[in-house]
C-alpha cells in the first residue's frame, strides 16, 4: 500500500462507477418482539459498489442489511410490505445519486456531497430522514469495503490512516461542535481488540425460564437455556410501554441472571413504547421499590430510547440521566441528532451500521470532544437483527474499532445462522473466519464463547470480510410498489 499522511489530505479520490442491488428472504427460526411488531420473516438487502480510481484501477466492494419493518418507520397503518418497500427506495435513490455523479471524491466526501440532498429527495417520496439515510449508509459501507481492496488495507487503517478522508468541514452547518477538533489525531488513536462481549436480547415474547422444545433444532430459545449455552454477562432488556406487565416481566428475567455468579450487566430497550417521560419514571420507580428486582436495578448501565420519537426531545431527561443514562436510537435520525438530544439531557447514543458507519465515527469523536471538557457521554453498540456474514461482520468491526466493549447481538439467536445458505457460501465464511464462525447444528453459525465474539480476523483487507455472498443466487433487489401518500 502507499503511503498515506495522517490528515486525509491524501486521501484517494475515484468515482462510484456501479451499483448493483440485491435481497434474500430471511426467516426467524422464533418470533422477535420489539416495540410494535413481531418479526418472523424479512428481507436481507445486499450491495456491491464498483469504484474506480482516475488512473483505471477499480475494485468492488460489498454490505449487507436486514429491511426490519416497523423501525425506521413505525406508522401502524403501513404494512410491513410498505415498509420494506420504503427501504428498497432509499437503496435506489442513493445508487442513482452516487452512480450519476462524475465528480471524483473521497470515500467521505461522496457521502458528504450527497447527505443533505439525498433526504431532501427521500421526504419527496414520503420517507422520513431515518428510512432514507438507510440507501447511503449501505452504499458508504460497500464503498469502503472496496477503497480497502484497492488500497490493500483493514476498515480499520483505512479509518485510522484517514485514507478515506473523514472530514467534519464537508458538512457545512452540520457538525459545528467540531469546529478546531482535531479528527485526524482523534482517528489515529482509535485502536480495535480482537474480541468484543455479545449483549444478548431478551424480546418481549421470548421465553424466560425452562426448555420449550418449541422450534426442535436443538439451539437454546429460552433466556435459561441461553446463559447456560453462551455464558453472557451482557443483556439488553425489552420493554413493552406497559408499566405493570413490564414490572413481572422483569421480575422473571431477574428470577434467572440473579442465579449468576459473577456480575451482569443490562440495559433497558424502550423501543419508543413509553409515550413521555413521567410514564417512563413510574416505571422506574416501581422497579426501584421492588425487592425483587434490587440486584438487576444495580446492574442496568443505561436506558434506550424509552419515548416514542415525536416526543423524546421535547422534554429534559436530565434527572433521569443523572440516575441512570439514557440514550437516543430510533431518534438518531440525523447528523445533527446527538447535539440536539445532548441539549435536552440524553448522555448516549447508539451506533447501527443500518443507520451509518460516518455518523457513529463521528459521534464517537464528539463524545470524545465533549469528555475532554468534563462531560460523561458515550456511544452504544445496538443491533436490528444483522446476520451471519457481510451485516454481522462490518457491525462488529464499527463498534470495535471506536472502542466499544460490548454490543448487542440478536440476529444468531433469532434466525438459525447460515442453515439456509448455499453450502460453499457458508463454508467460504467459515473459512475466512474461523475465529467468529463454527459449525454445529448442520450449518455454520456466529460462535460465543463465555459470552464473547472473537473477531480478529475482521482486520483483514477491505471491510472486514474475507468472504462474499454467492452473488450469482441472489435476487435482484425489488421493484417498489411505494407510493407516497
């Protein structure tokens, strides 16, 4: 690889020449309750981008992401159809955009030249800023992916060199709590682990305690069974908006995790349930009164997203925060969206490849930024169900490389791994790495142990992956039957 100063200045330019879309069917082995839908099937959309360098040098790159219904837009009159018809949208706005524009740019500036415009055209086709940042956010991932086999470097050099020219001053009026950050220095010392703790998900209709046999392919299904199978210390906590239901619910998970012998960790998932804040602090006070739930109360690290999107910044969770931190997910729908959640109390905010790997950098350097000041903000790591392969692979690489120590990993225990893959795809990620992957069960799967993921193989050339979905067996994406209302 050449050389490549520390500032981005060097950063490559090249243009997005291709940009083809795909999907594949998934299906969930058990049903998963979050929020306002129950899951059982969805589409997994899947990209390859061409980029190509002024002197002809050209490489493709590839990403991959679940279209959950009922997340980026939870509008209980559309179907989930709909849903996922908003999504293949923002995938096809932002290949034309990116596909169609002559202009040789950074990694980083490709996204930065199209970020305002690109949600400007989503809202002319009904979609909210949240579903139409999903297009660039994949695409930005595929990208990358390619620049790395290029350049032949990691997502995390390619990151940490600044080669792929991160550059706060791109987006005018965007980021100007950053103005005088020093970006580059703060990227260069960003530095990855080679294991990363899974925080399991514990959905509303899941299971709590025994062996139900429900699905019969021998995988653990209730919250006993998987503490037993995995051993996790990390938790994330579903709540359903109803303050008494939600308080035996948890009384019930806390019937199992107390039995551990070393200390646990949980984080409560709102998931926009509690419609403001005074419902949310019923809650919380109930479940502090409650013997019961003392030790699970004394471990719970922070609070997500608990209010539903149109209200959750129009009050201060200050006091709330101060007891227990609260974070904004499905209210990140904007560069801006931290700033403006810092400014109403909320101390954290969570990274999603689904909703983009600049944003989550960039977020993380704020925090970094704000704590040199004295304050006490911090990223996540969430997940919306990514799978086996390219999704699970580059989620766990962003939230690696800015430091986090653990993330929430659901889609393993939701779908049935790889089972329904091709044989020679399953055996080309197995091969490629053999650290996160194993076989059992027939067919191969994320592997846990002690509650961890091993993930150094992810620092491999391009964007953490050293294998590819079988192209060919794929199904282009979609046409959308989406009209805006």
């Amino acid at each position: 690889m050449r050389e490549i100063d520390m500032t981005g200045s060097n950063a490559p330019i090249f243009r997005l020449r291709e940009v083809r879309l795909y999907e594949r069917d998934v299906q969930l082995r058990m049903p998963f309750r979050f929020g306002v839908v129950t899951l059982r099937e969805a589409p997994q959309c899947f990209v390859r981008a061409r980029v190509e360098y002024p002197d002809g040098r050209t490489a493709w790159g590839g990403a991959a992401e679940l279209l959950a219904p009922k997340w980026f837009d939870k509008d209980l009159s559309l179907t989930n159809e709909q849903n996922f018809d908003q999504l293949r949208v923002s995938l096809n706005l932002a290949a034309a955009a990116y596909v169609d524009d002559p202009t040789p740019r950074t990694a980083f500036g490709h996204f930065a030249a199209h970020y305002e415009q690109h949600i400007i055209a989503g809202a002319r086709q009904g979609l909210n800023a949240l579903t139409a940042n999903f297009g660039p956010a994949q695409i930005d991932r595929a990208v990358l992916d390619a620049l790395g086999r290029i350049e032949g470097c990691s997502f995390y050099d390619a990151v940490g060199s600044n080669i792929a020219g991160i550059d706060p001053a791109l987006l005018p009026n965007q980021l100007g709590d950053l103005a005088g950050f020093d970006i580059s220095g703060f990227l260069a010392r960003l530095r990855p682990a080679d294991s990363i703790a899974a925080r399991h998900t514990v959905g509303l209709v899941d299971v709590i305690t025994g062996h139900p046999g429900r699905v019969g392919d021998g995988l653990p299904e209730s919250l006993e069974e998987v503490v037993d199978t995995y051993g996790h210390t990390y938790f994330k906590l579903k709540v359903g908006g109803n303050a008494a239901a939600d308080l035996d619910r948890l009384i019930d998970i806390a019937s199992v995790l107390d039995r551990l012998d070393r200390p646990y960790v949980a984080s409560l998932d709102g998931n926009e349930q509690y419609n403001d804040l005074g419902a949310l602090e019923m809650l919380w006070r109930r479940m502090t009164e409650t013997p019961a739930l003392r030790r699970l109360v004394a471990s719970i690290a922070f609070i997500e997203q608990p209010i539903t999107r149109s209200h959750a910044l129009d009050s201060d969770v200050s006091a709330l925060s101060a007891i227990k931190p609260v974070i904004v997910d499905e209210s990140d729908d904007g560069l801006d969206a931290f700033v403006r959640a810092r400014a109403r109390g909320y101390q954290g905010v969570s990274s999603k490849c689904c909703k983009g790997l600049y944003k989550s950098i960039l977020n993380a350097a704020r925090c970094a930024h704000w704590n040199a000041g004295g304050g006490r903000y911090f990223m996540t790591g969430e997940d919306l169900t990514t799978q086996a392969g390219l999704a699970v692979q580059q989620d766990l690489a962003l939230v690696n490389l800015i430091g986090l120590t653990h993330v929430e990993r659901n889609g393993h225990h939701y779908v049935n791994g790889m089972a329904s893959l091709p044989e020679t795809e399953q055996a080309a990620f197995l091969a490629a790495h053999p650290d996160l992957y194993v076989h059992s069960h027939g067919a191969v799967r994320v592997k846990i142990e002690s509650g961890r993921l091993r993930i150094g193989s992810l620092a491999g050339a391009g964007f953490a992956t050293g294998a590819y979905p079988d192209w060919e067996k794929l199904t282009l994406l979609k046409t959308p039957q989406w009209r805006p209302s």
